[in-house]
C-alpha cells in the first residue's frame, strides 16, 4: 500500500508513520488480521500496490503506538508487549497483548485510544473476542489469566459533557471488564475466523452489517427549516408519533435517514476497490447527529 502525504504534513509526522514497527511476526495471520473482515483482508492483499493511504488518516494509529509506547516503559511490574503463537488448522497465529500481571489470578489488558462512541453499548464485540483470544494464547503457554480488560482512553473527551451528564464518561479513561469466554467458545471462534478467511480466498464474501460498522437507518423529526433533527426514531410511526405530540405539529417534518456503512466510509483502506461499497456508497450519507 502506498502513503501519501496529501496535506503536506511535516516531514517528521510522514517519517513516524512510515516507520510503524508492527508485525505479525512469523505467522499466517495475526489476532487483529483474524477478526478483521475476510472480504477487506483479502482485497488489501490483491490490491496492495493499488491502494493508498494518507498520512493524514494514520494519524490515531500513530497516536495509539505513542501512547503504547509510553505506557510500556512506565510500567514496571507487568509483562508488556510481548508476541506468542498458536497454531489452528494449519494456521500459525500470532498475538501481541498490551500488559499482563501474573500475580494473583492474572489480569490481562489491553489498551484502546478511541472515541466516546465507540464504548456507549459496552465493549465492542471485537474487543472482546481479541482479549479473549490473549487469554487462550497465554493459558496455551502456561500462564493462568481469570481477568480480562479494556482500558480506553477517549480522544474526544470533553470535561463540560461530563459535567453536565451523568451518562456520558465521567474521566477521559475508561476501565472495562470483559467476559471470559470458555475454552470451548473461544476454539469455535477460530475456526469459524478461520474458515471464512480460508473460503475468502476462493470466493469473496460480503462484510456483514456488524463487520461494516453500519449505524441503522433512522427516522428524523426535523423542525421545519432547520437542518439538525430535533429527534430520531427506530420507525416512521414513532416519529409521526411524536410529530403529532410536539407544540406546533404543523411546523415538524419527518423525514428517512438512511443507514451508513461507517468503516467502509472513513475507515477501510479496501474501499477504493471494493464492489461491495460502490454498491452501498450510492445512498446519500446524512448527519445523523440528533
């Protein structure tokens, strides 16, 4: 894949992102690879020299490894950053966790810099099931671990939101406990990874709504003449429904938002060539902000 540096970023930031020292290691695929989707891991491989990508858009990536980074050097009493292996079916994984301590019943966590958003339904199914697959890793190399985390920290955190309401996160860092999957499920898991990244090879699939990030279409009571929506609603009768009960009913109007696919349009590199978002990418994106 080639970088770009489109907006002329400094010299320094360009260097930096280039020289992400990520790697799988000697590995088939990697914990991260594995849950991503098979249809955008496939075409990253058979568009590689097509694709490109802005240094602009690594920025949060590059941002997480400064973050990474720093952690990892004050920390001194987990095992930090380290890569294991496991092999399934003929596939040699990969796994590298953030911090493990070992004392006690062992706790395994790991790091996310991420938005506010992205934790308002819990932890992100992803997230569990890669911490889940640290934990096989570690068991599988003789190491007990009966805890798991996600510690995010939230690049848009705003202390007056927090202030203000006692939902949104009340500190820019967040600790969240993860579900411990039996042994069972997590080996059900990988196959079922496994296979769909195996058929992929052969015949490509579609990414499914919950691969796509697809935020599901919404019903809108806008006031007439103003382009933010006073209200958002799962169907068009709840949104008549509330037209009908505002103080001016006359001056309200209901309208269909449609639903957005938001990895495939800001955060897939595979976009550019996939048929699957040409196809999606024909309705009009909307702001779905209430």
């Amino acid at each position: 894949m080639r970088l770009t540096n489109r907006l002329n970023l400094p010299k320094s930031i360009e260097a930096a992102v280039r020289k992400d020292p990520y790697t799988r290691g000697d590995a088939n695929l990697s914990v991260t690879s594995m849950i991503a989707p098979a249809r955008k891991r496939i075409l990253e491989i058979r568009h590689g020299d097509e694709l490109t990508e802005d240094v602009a858009d690594r920025i949060w990536s590059l941002m997480g490894q400064i973050a990474h980074g720093i952690l990892e050097r004050a920390d001194d009493e987990a095992w930090c950053e380290e890569r294991l292996y496991i092999t399934r079916h003929g596939w040699r994984i990969s796994g590298q966790f953030d911090r493990v301590l070992l004392e006690g019943d062992g706790l395994c966590q790991d790091y996310k810099l991420s938005s506010t958003y992205s934790i308002k339904d819990g932890v992100k199914s992803e997230w569990e099931a890669q911490a889940n697959l640290y934990r096989l890793m570690l068991v599988e190399h003789g190491y007990r671990v009966e805890r798991l985390q996600i510690v995010v920290v939230l690049r848009d955190w705003q202390k007056s939101k927090a202030k203000h309401d006692a939902n949104y996160p009340q500190a820019p860092v967040v600790v969240m406990d993860v579900a411990l999957w039996p042994a069972e499920k997590t080996e059900a898991y990988i196959v079922e990874r496994l296979t769909a990244h195996g058929k992929a090879q052969h015949v490509l699939p579609e990414c499914t709504p919950e691969e796509r990030w697809e935020r599901p279409a919404k019903w809108a009571l806008r006031k007439d003449g103003n382009k933010r929506a006073t209200s958002l609603h799962d169907t068009e009768a709840e949104a008549v429904a509330a037209q009908a009960a505002a103080k001016k009913p006359s001056e309200m109007l209901v309208e269909h938002r449609p639903g957005e696919s938001i990895r495939c349009a800001d955060y897939c590199s595979a976009a550019p060539c996939c048929s699957q978002w040409a196809e999606l990418s024909r309705v009009t994106r909307v702001d779905f902000s209430a």
